[in-house]
C-alpha cells in the first residue's frame, strides 16, 4: 500500500462533515505491505486486516494453501487430518516466525520511524518551496501523514522527456531517483486484461510523466536533502 498506515479522509455520511480515520479501520477489508523498502519491513509479506469473521477465516485459509480454518482459526501444523486436507486451491503466504520477529521488533519503533521520515519530509518541503517549477506532495490539513516514498511533480512546462532528462542528469550526479510506477491502467497486465491503452486516462498519464522520486529513507540528514534539491534546482536551470 503506498503511504502505508496513511490517514483517509471519508465524508461522513450522517453530519456531512470530514471525519478522519486510522488506516486499516475502513473498509471490509485493508492491507500493508511489509516489504523492505515500507515503513516497517518483515523482510517479504503483509497483513490483511478485518472485522468480518468469515473473511478472517477466508483468508487464514487462502494463506496455508487452502486448508481450512474451521474455527476462524489457523489449524496448529500435524495435527491430525485436518492438516492434511484442502478445502480451497489456496497459496503459500503463511509468515514464518523470523519475520513475524521482525515485524514486531519493527513495531515496537514505528513512532520513531515514522517520525524520521516526517522530518526528512519536512526538510524536502522546505527546500523545495524556494525551488521554481516543482511541486511538493500536498498533505491535507488534520491528516497525520506517514511518508513512504517522497514523490515530486514537476509543472505543466515540462514534458516526459524533460523528466526522463533531469532524471539521468541527477542519477550522473549520484542522486538516486527514479519515475516511480507507471499509471497502473499502462501496466501490461491491466491492458491485456481490460484493453486499456495510451490515453484513457490523460491527465493522470500527465501527472505521471512529471514526477521524480527522490531519495528518502528514515537517516537521510538535512544537509543531504539541501544537496539534492540545490543539484535538482541547477538541473532545472540548465534545462529552461
Ligand atoms: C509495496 C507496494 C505494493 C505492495 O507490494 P507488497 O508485495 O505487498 O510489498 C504495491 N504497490 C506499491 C506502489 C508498493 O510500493
């Protein structure tokens, strides 16, 4: 989930107001993902969280390769027939117990991380306010926001190749970045799939075709996000 743990804003429906709530308590169903490069790391895997029982069990059973769990609970390994039988195709996605140690020793210092990156992204904002022709990810007011990835946006100026420009021109300066992912409708799968092609979605192919992930982890120090920015921002000079 990109901005694992973010804050959603849902319109209540009864006093037409905003209200805010945590990430993972809307929905039938939520996910965070708990790959290396996430907020927290298990080393591989996530987690699926629920209150609706039946979709609990559903997925308990779909993780251990569709065995069942009869009780809305994971049946303990080698313990008698049930083991042994499937009530479902299901996968292997079972967490095994190094990562799940991970994970909770991750936990058990997530405030912490979670308050490095806001301070790198503080820094970014900052820097980046003085810098023309870039735009800087807009965080609504009251949300309490948990930073992943640092994503920039370029203004309407600047065409891909401009981007795909900039971007080698810091990578030579040893500035790790990249394009960040594609609009999921170009993914080849989604356009074999469902038939999406170049130009369905224009303004979101516009969007993505002018913003620049910048180097972001919990240690980045300020010094080193002034450097970026001021390399960006002379890139950006030589370019106009
Ligand atoms: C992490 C991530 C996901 C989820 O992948 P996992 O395999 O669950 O880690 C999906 N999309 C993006 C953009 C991500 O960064």
């Amino acid at each position: 989930m990109s901005r694992e743990l973010r804050v959603e804003n849902l319109r209540s429906k009864n006093e037409g107001k905003f209200q805010w709530k945590k990430a993972g308590t809307f929905g039938d169903a939520a996910v965070f993902a708990f790959y290396p490069n996430k907020q927290i790391t298990t080393g591989e895997g996530g987690m699926v969280v629920t209150d609706d029982a039946k979709l609990a069990s559903l997925c308990r059973s779909m993780a251990n390769q569709g065995r069942g769990s009869p009780h809305g609970i994971p049946i303990p390994r080698g313990k008698g027939g049930e083991w042994l039988k499937h009530v479902r195709l299901g996968y292997n996605y079972r967490m095994d117990e190094m990562s799940a140690a991970l994970g909770l020793a991750q936990l058990s210092r997530i405030e912490e991380i979670i308050a490095a990156r806001a301070r790198v992204a503080d820094w970014y904002g900052k820097a980046l306010e003085k810098i023309e022709g870039v735009e800087s990810p807009y965080v609504a007011p009251n949300v309490r926001m948990s930073w992943f990835v640092y994503v920039i946006r370029l203004s309407d100026q600047y065409a891909r190749e401009d981007r795909d420009q900039i971007l080698q021109k810091l990578k030579q300066r040893g500035i790790g970045c990249s394009n960040y992912f594609q609009p999921i409708h170009r993914q080849p799968f989604y356009r074999k799939m469902f038939g999406y092609k170049e130009g369905d979605f224009p303004i979101t192919e516009q969007t993505a075709s002018r913003t620049i992930a910048l180097p972001f982890y919990n240690n980045l120090t300020e010094g080193k996000v002034d450097y970026v920015v001021e390399d960006l921002a002379d890139i950006l000079r030589s370019i106009d």
